[in-house]
C-alpha cells in the first residue's frame, strides 16, 4: 500500500531529509512514525501526500509510482489519503458539518449523499450532536476528532496523522488513537508520526524510526 524503495530527498538548500529509506506498509498495516525533530517525519508524510518528490529512489501509494506521476492527477491521489493534523486546520467561521463536509463539496458529491457520508463520520467520532456547533467552542479533544472525521469522510484506503495527540493530555490521547485503531480494524492502512514513545510502546505496534533522515528501526519496540 505504501512502498519506499531506497528514498533520497534533498532540498535546494542542500539539506538532506531522507537518505536511503526502504519500508512496506502493507493494506490494512497500522505503525507509527517517530524520530527527533528534524529527523525527517514530515518530509516522510509530504511525500506520501505527493506535497514533495523524492529527489531519487520510488515511492508508491497503492501501487501508483508517485515521481512521475503528472501534477492533473494529484488531486485523485490525495482522495485516496485522508490526513490529520496536529493542529486540526479546521475552519471556525463553518459549523462542525459544514468542516468535515469540505472534502465532499470539493468532490462535486450531491448533498444528499454529502449529508449520510458526513453524520457517519461524526457518529463515529461520537460528534453527531455538535454537527451543528461552531469548532472553536469544542475542546482540544473533540477538535481533533471533527479533523479525524474530516480526513475519513470520503472513505479513503489510507489515513496519515501528523502529530495527533501532541496537544492532548495522556488520556484524550489513548482515546484518539482507540479511534485510529477502529478505523484501522475495518481495513484502513494507518500510518501516525508521533515523538510519545511511551505511547507508542503501549500500543505494541510497528515502528519506523528515523534518524538524521535514515531509517534507523523498523518494528515493534521491545
């Protein structure tokens, strides 16, 4: 589902993010992505998303070799991968509907179909009362879970999180990644950059640890 084959990627300014890095994460896979800041997470996640291209080797997304991929056709990528923030992004001048809706909209999905998609999505998140509410009266917590059902409205085989639960305490975190987890239990490639090793270690779950661009471990942490 997600396959880097001997990656490089090197900025104009000459620094290099990433130096050589092989991984499979296969369909219906779930791991998390950790490292020191600066260790090329991001860089890692961008590339995914086709926000970047590997200055040598190949990535591929559900079998899709990104390099040479023409630039009309990543919007047909990016509908394949649902993304959350650690800041959520969300829009506070829009209901909590009218934010996990945007996707669709942009779609072109007829509104009757945008509203099931849109109320299962905060059902699931356990929002569908607040539907109505603006984000910026919602906590720290529920925030995030209207980004989370925001990424995976449109129902897409693959779903990356930057950092999810890096404003949240302890407790609201072991609840986001609960919902990582269901999702990832009905088939949804997950992959999470996270720097919480204590959580990380709790969820017994591969790892892909990088460091200085490289990839340094690759598995389930003792």
């Amino acid at each position: 589902m997600i396959h880097f084959s001997n990656v490089f990627k090197r900025y104009e300014s000459g620094h290099e993010a990433l130096q050589n890095v092989n991984f499979l994460l296969n369909e219906g896979e779930m791991a998390f992505l950790t490292g020191h800041s600066g260790a090329g997470k991001s860089t890692l996640l961008k590339l995914i998303m086709r926000m970047e291209v590997a200055t040598r080797g190949q990535v591929v997304i559900d079998g899709i070799p990104l390099n040479t991929m023409k630039k009309r056709y990543v919007p047909y990528l990016r509908r394949k991968v649902g993304v959350v923030f650690q800041d959520h992004q969300l829009l506070f001048d829009r209901s909590v509907y009218d934010n996990v809706a945007l996707p669709l909209i942009i779609e072109g999905m007829r509104p009757q179909d945008i509203a099931k998609r849109v109320r299962a999505a905060l059902d699931k998140v356990g929002l569908l009362s607040k539907e109505k509410m603006n984000p910026i009266l919602l906590s720290g917590g529920e925030q995030q879970r209207v980004g989370i059902a925001r990424a995976v409205v449109n129902k897409p085989p693959i779903l990356l999180a930057d950092e999810p639960t890096g404003n949240l305490d302890p407790q609201l975190s072991a609840e986001i990644m609960q919902l990582f987890r269901q999702f990832n239990a009905v088939g949804v490639t997950v992959l999470i950059a996270s720097h919480d090793i204590d959580l990380i270690s709790r969820m017994r779950m591969r790892m892909l640890a990088l460091r200085q661009g490289s990839l340094a471990h690759d598995g389930v942490m003792a």
